[in-house]
C-alpha cells in the first residue's frame, strides 16, 4: 500500500556538547499511518521529535510537513502545520478544568465573549469520535493518570493535529490503559490522521504499529514493516547485541527474614494497607504484583523506613516493631530501591559519590569525627562505578548527567555492594531499557543466590513471573494469599492483581 | 530565544557572574548618576577614593565590613537548606542587647578574653534562640518562616526600643534612648590604631572559613546540603531534616547575633536603634552575590561596604545623592539572580 506522504524529516543532526543526539536522521511518516519510534533509552527519541515539534533546533537537516518546510524552531509553526506532541510528562493545569487545559492558548486576548460553549461542543464531538473520555468540567488534578493522557491528546486534536507524536505514552499506563490508547490510536489512523509514538517496549511495536523505525546511538539503524519482522530482531536491532533475560534457577529458602502481620497504614481516614500480611525468606524472592496506584507507595514507605504501621507489627530478622528508621535498616544491612529513582533515589545536583555514600555516611570507612574522609567515598565510588558498570560516570560526575538505566545502577550498586540480607526493590526496571533490565535482573538474582531476601514490587507481570519464587498481589491495600511460582502463570495472576482472589478467599 | 539547562556549569563560568552582574549594575546606576548631572566615571572614582584613598578610609570600609560580613554568612547558611530566614536584622538586635546587657554587668571579676567571649557566645545564643521560634514553627505547624522572621525583625526592635527607653537605658545619656555602656575592658581590641578597626574583622573572616569547612567536609555539612536539594531523597536516606534544620537555624541566628554582638562592643559600646543601618537585609544582597558561598561572602561584604563608604564620600564631593548606594546595590542584586540563572541555563536560539 502506498501512502500519502504527510511528513518528511530529512538528515537530522542535532548534538549537545560533545553528546551527538541525532546523525544524519531521515524518516516518512504516511498518511493513516502508525509508526513506530524504537529505541533504548538516549537513542535519540525524544531529540529527534523535539526537533519535529521546534523545541529544539537542528543543526542541520530540515523537517517538513504537508510538503512545506517548517521554520526551525518554531513550535508555533508545527501547531499550526497540523503537528500535534504528547510529552512524556504532562504539561496540563492541574488546577484548571479538562475545557480550560484543552482551549489554553487557542483563544485570543481581549475578547470580550468566551467561546467556551462552543469549545466544550467541539470537545464533546472529539471525545466522542475517537472513543476519549473525559468529562469537560472535572479538574484535572482529580483526573488519573490514564485520563490526563486523554486529555493531553485531545489538546492535540482541539487544535486540528493531522499529525500526533506520542513520547512513551504507555510508560505510566497500566497494561489495560495502554491496550485502550493504541486501540484510539488505530481508530485515528483509520480515519486519516497519521501518529509517531516513541518506545523502547517490544510487546507494544510488535502489537500497534504498521512500521517501525529503529533508532540506535542517534543514528537510524533500521526501518522495517511490522508484519516483516519479529521480536527477537527488533530486540537484536535496538540494543546492537543479544540480550537474554537471565532465568531464575530452583533453590530451598532459608529462614525468616522479613514478615509483616496484619499491617494496616492509614491517611485521612483511607486504609492504605489494609491488613497485610507476608514473609520473604532468605534466598527468595517475593512478588507484589499490583496495577499501579493500590497501596505500592505505602508499602514501600512502610518497608523503607518511612513510615510506621499504624497497627499490627512487623518482625525484621528476629526484631518487632511498628515500622524501622532508614538508618537502622541501612545498618542492619537492608538494600532499598526507591520507586523513584529521581525523587527519593538519588539527589540530580550531587556528584555521584555524595549519592553512593548518603545513606551510609555515617559508617567508620566514610567519615570520622564528623569529618567526611572524601578520599574513600571517591574510591568507593569509583569502585561501584567499575563493579556495577556504570557508564558516563566518574567520582564528581553530577548524578543528574546519568542516564535511567545507570542512575538505577548506582542506586542498585550502593545497596548491593554490602551484601544485603534483606532489598527492597520498589519497581526496580520502571522505565529501563531492554539492556538494563536484563542487567537489573542479573543483579537481583545474585543476590538472591547470595541468600539475600528480595522483596520485589512492580506492576510488570512479565518481570514478577520471571523473578519470584512466591507471588502476592496487591489489590485496593489488600494483599492476595501467596501463590508459588509452579502454580503462577499470567492468567492466575492477572486475575489476582484485579482483585479477582477477593471472592474466593474471603473469609 | 528559550532557556536550555546547561550540563555542566564550569568554574570559570561561576566566578565570572558575579563580576558581570556588578559591572552591569554599575554601568546601569551610572546611568542615574549621569541623569543627576555628574559623569558617572568622575562619580566612581570618588566612590573608590572615598573607600580607598586613605589609612582612614580603608579602615572605615573594612569596619562596615564585617558586620556585613556575619549577616551575608548568616543568609546564605540558611538559604543553602532552604530555611529563608528574612529576620538577620532582629537577630543582629538581640545579640547586641545581650552583648551591651552582659558588657556593663558581667566585667568586673572576669579575665578580658574569657569575658568576651562569652559575650559573643552569649550574642550567638540570643540570635539564634529568636531563629528557632520560626524554625518550630515551621517544623510544626508549616507556618512559612519568611513571614515569621520578617515579622520578628520589628517586633524586637520595638523591644530593643522599650528596653533601651526603660530598664536599660543609659542614665548618663543626657536623655537619649540608647542603652547602658559596655565597660571599656571588655571592648574588642582595635586592629588598626587610631581608627575604629577592630579584630571583629578577623572574628568574622575566620567565621566564614569555619561555616566552608563544616559546610564542604563534614557529615553535618553534606546532609544539610543534601535536605536543601531534595526533602525527599535525603529523608529516603535517613536524614532526619527537621535536626538538620534546627543546626542550620542556630548558626545562621548565631551569624547575625554575632554581628550584633560585634557591633556594640567593638564598636558603638551601646547600643541605639540606629546601629544598624539594614546589615540584617544587606546581609541577603550580600549572600545572593556570592551565590551563597561562604568565602564568597567574605569578599561581596568587602564590596557592598565600598559601595556604602564610597558613595557618601562621592556625595560630599559631587553632590550625588548618597541614596545611590542603595540603588546600586539592589541592582547589583538584581542583575545578580539574572547571572545565576545563566550559569544553570543558557540562551537557544
């Protein structure tokens, strides 16, 4: 079938100091078209789009749409030529409604009369065509997640996108969400409009799109139709080597090392956890799987030393109590992996030593007296660096300069180089790379073999399954009975994170 | 034209900013001073023969120094963690009340160099106790503490004011609202003869080394650094942030107590309510232009004082008014925040 052409990016470059972001990139979108922009992370996705939309100028190469050339630098201009750019992170009012976010920028000043009653029609007939939900009136900020990201495409649409780019949309779907929003998708190709969305997730490219253009160092290093290729391939193509996940091998847990007894956390009157109960063992690994949302963040304060349970107990390694400080838990030899590396993980402005020491700062090798002994905080710095395969990264590198993938390493590398008995992984591959996550996984195995317990929480079922030797799921506060690894496959669980096990369990 | 973040800001970068926001707020007052009629050339060089021409005036110029000094280190300690503590100037007050106060009572038994210090150790606590009122409540409440601290600026000047008119007001004063002398033992040693230059200066420059080397090579130092950048993550450390807090209240209240304390008696030797002509605001312009650097500070108090010093010998000699100090320095303030942010951002085109 051939297409239309609609948009045109010809030899692309486009470099940040010495960081070359783009090469030489070209790539055709058609019209009714769903293409695919895969790539790990610091590909070179996001540059090249910002580039498309006029956040960024080029240093070379010129984009056109509609078979006129934009004027670099202008995301006026690709408004206005039909482009249309849903960010990764939400650029809405969250204190305004859907209606004022979506008209935001499209009336003009000084008109006396608003042309709210009309907009609010033309966004009832959007939302209706393209099967986006959302009511005109409510706030944003009471919207979900899933939601907002409606709202952000119909900004789009509003002001007549012919052409939408999606950054990672799915990044902070659940799976159910982001089946809906490439189901949208489709039906708007269907009816003309052509869509770019930016991903590093297999599952997804091979699933949604109709092309996908393969991006690798900044450069393009492939460009196939879907239906030709597979993907192992793909993989192949994106990473530039084969990437195996590593596999889970049987072994006998040891004792017990952390178990939690009928824990409730309770805010403004909402049970957040809602009588919990589960034992990780040493040399195991234990699943909470769970859609995102369903009292994940309150565990993981609860297991990180956060916050204390406001009733039952929980027991560490022989000791009760109603929840342990950060720095009993870091002294007692516990390994914790934030959910958010970016917020709680690691401070953006430090260098990267003042980060791989924070927490254990006040051990006799970091500091004395008082004084912090810089000289060994470097050196052990440099040796996560080495061990962990942290790349970019010196000493004094500031951490915010470090990619997901090896920020995540420092963080892992910090808490692993102690040998823990106990780590708390809070999603520990949420927004990683096909090559990380392996790297990620390899690491949480180890460890495991080292006889560590691995309390592991994420919402990707695909990691639960591999890793864990006991899975529970975490439903509205509730966790599920354990279920071991032999009887667990995607369907049971699947049902479990649905809350499907509260029926037939409940007393 | 938009703003892009800068990956790595060189050091070059950061010591040239400074230097550049004063250069345009002085080419930018010149302007002013033109309009007032006077070249702003001829006007400068009065400013800094006013501040440097002789033995007297560099002494008096390094006199306004060091208070300028304390209250610049008592700003930027605090605006490093984030505790916005607008209430220098209240601080200043209370040390210098208690110094005055324990300065006329607390000479006679004592050796000289103990009696003085405990008076600045006394001055210290008083500033940094009136600190930790805003602080709790902060804390505890999450009652903002620039309100708070603004507030207690005029709240203890009031004080001062009933105490200097009441229980401590000098008798021999021929009825004027200042408060009892501090005994002439206990008065700071001169630095210089025959001028008003005492060792407050070598107090206040080993001050800002200290509050360097707590803030760049201790525990305490880093945490508070890491609680300022992120609540989230060091709290996820286990940095307890409220203790974190608490220590940097009482050494930027200790700072501007201390100016206080240094005020009275190496100086004035009672105290007025006059004393201080805004150190406890200045102190602010004055951690803002060493981008809240500890040494920095030593060096931008050096400047704000040869602005003061200097525009009222170039009022006298030119006829400019000498209110063009203030504007130089409230511009240089404001040119300064606008280099700050290119030192994290540059221009795209």
């Amino acid at each position: 079938m051939n297409r239309e052409t609609v948009l045109e990016l010809a030899h692309i470059s486009k470099h940040f100091g010495k960081l070359i972001a783009n090469d030489d990139i070209s790539l055709t979108l058609g019209k009714g078209e769903l293409l695919a922009l895969l790539g790990e992370n610091g590909a070179g996705k996001t540059t090249l789009m910002n580039v498309l939309f006029g956040h960024y100028t080029a240093d070379g190469g010129q984009v056109s749409a509609f078979g006129e050339i934009l004027p670099p630098g202008k995301p006026r201009a690709a408004i206005e030529a039909g482009i249309g750019m849903v960010h990764q992170h939400f650029t809405l009012a969250g204190n305004l409604t859907v209606l004022d976010n979506v008209m935001i920028g499209t009336e003009r000043l000084g008109l006396l009369r608003s042309g709210r009653k009309q907009a609010a029609a033309k966004l009832r007939g959007l939302s209706e065509r393209f099967g986006l939900q959302v009511e005109p009136y409510a706030f944003v900020a009471d919207l979900s997640v899933g939601e907002k990201q409606r709202v952000e495409i119909l900004k789009a649409l509003y002001r007549d996108a012919r052409i939408l780019i999606l950054d990672e949309p799915t990044a902070v779907l659940t799976q159910i969400e982001a089946e809906q929003l490439f189901q949208t998708l489709r039906g708007m190709t269907d009816t003309g409009l052509s869509v770019i969305f930016i991903s590093h997730k297999l599952a997804e490219v091979m699933a949604a799109s109709d092309r996908v253009v393969i991006l690798r160092g900044g450069r393009t290093v492939a460009e196939k139709r879907t239906s030709d290729t597979n993907r192992a391939e793909l993989a192949e193509l994106m990473v530039g080597r084969r990437v195996v996940r590593p596999v889970r091998t049987d072994q006998a847990p040891g004792r017990n090392i952390l178990s939690a007894g009928k824990v409730d956390i309770v805010e403004d009157g909402r049970k957040l956890l809602d009588g919990i109960d589960f034992t990780v063992r040493a040399g195991e690994i234990l699943g909470i799987i769970g859609v995102s949302g369903n009292g994940q963040a309150a565990l993981g304060q609860l297991t990180c030393g956060l916050r204390g349970a406001d009733t039952g107990t929980l027991v560490y390694d022989g000791n009760q109590a109603n929840g342990f400080s950060p720095r009993m838990l870091v002294t007692s030899g516990t390994g914790r992996i934030p959910e958010d590396r970016n917020t709680e993980g690691a401070i953006a402005e430090m260098a990267i030593w003042e980060n791989a020491v924070l927490e254990r700062i006040h051990e006799k090798r970091f500091s004395a007296y008082g004084f912090v002994n810089r000289a060994r905080c470097r050196d052990y710095a440099t040796e996560l660096i080495d061990r962990f395969d942290i790349r970019g990264a010196a000493p004094d590198t500031r951490t915010g300069l470090l990619s997901g993938g090896n920020m995540q390493k420092m963080i892992l590398g910090r808490n692993l180089a102690a040998s823990p008995k106990l780590i708390i992984a809070n999603q520990p591959t949420r927004g990683l790379d096909e090559g990380a996550i392996a790297a990620v996984h390899a690491e949480l195995l180890a460890a495991r073999k080292d006889g560590a317990a691995i309390l592991l929480i994420s919402e990707d079922l695909d990691e639960v399954l591999a890793l864990s030797d006991t899975i529970q799921a975490i439903f509205k506060g509730r966790l599920s009975a354990p279920l071991s690894a032999e009887d667990a496959d995607s369907r049971t669980v699947g049902l479990m994170m649905a809350g499907i096990w509260e029926t037939s369990h409940a007393a | 034209m938009r703003l892009e973040r800068r990956t790595q800001s060189s050091l070059a970068l950061l010591l040239a900013a400074p230097v550049i926001a004063i250069v345009i707020a002085l080419a930018l007052s010149g302007g002013l001073i033109a309009l007032a009629g006077v070249n702003p050339l001829d006007a400068y060089a009065a400013m800094v023969k006013g501040a440097f021409g002789s033995r007297l005036s560099i002494s008096e110029t390094l006199t306004r120094t060091t208070p300028l000094i304390l209250t610049g280190l008592a700003a930027a300690v605090a605006f490093r963690a984030r505790l916005w503590n607008i209430g220098g100037e209240g601080q200043l007050y209370a040390g210098a009340l208690v110094a005055a106060w324990l300065g006329h009572n607390m000479a006679a038994g004592l050796p000289t160099p103990l009696a003085i210090i405990l008076i600045m150790l006394a001055g210290m606590l008083a500033g940094a106790l009136l600190l930790l009122g805003p602080v709790l409540l902060r804390l505890r409440l999450g009652v903002d503490e620039v309100v708070t601290t603004l507030i207690l600026n005029f709240i203890v000047l009031l004080f001062v004011s009933m105490m200097i008119e009441g229980p401590l007001k000098d008798p021999l004063a021929f009825g004027w609202p200042q408060s009892v002398p501090v005994d002439s033992d206990v008065m700071l040693p001169k630095l210089l003869s025959r001028s008003r230059l005492h060792i407050g200066l070598i107090i206040a420059i080993l001050a800002a080394f200290v509050i360097w080397i707590v803030q760049s090579r201790t525990v305490f130092g880093m945490e508070t650094k890491a609680a300022g950048l992120n609540t989230r993550a060091a709290s996820f450390a286990g940095i307890k942030l409220g203790r974190t807090l608490l220590g940097v209240a009482c050494i930027s209240g200790g700072m501007a107590g201390l100016a206080g304390a240094i005020e009275v008696t190496g100086l004035k030797g009672y105290v007025t309510l006059d004393l201080s002509p805004g150190y406890g605001y200045s102190g602010i312009v004055v951690a803002m232009l060493a981008a809240l650097h500890p040494v920095g500070v030593v060096i931008t108090a050096l400047f704000v004082a040869i602005v003061f010093v200097g525009a009222d010998a170039m009022s006298r000699a030119l006829g400019v008014p000498s209110f063009i100090a203030d504007v130089i320095v409230s511009i240089s303030l404001l040119t300064m925040l606008v280099s700050l942010l290119f030192t994290t951002y540059r221009v795209r085109r």
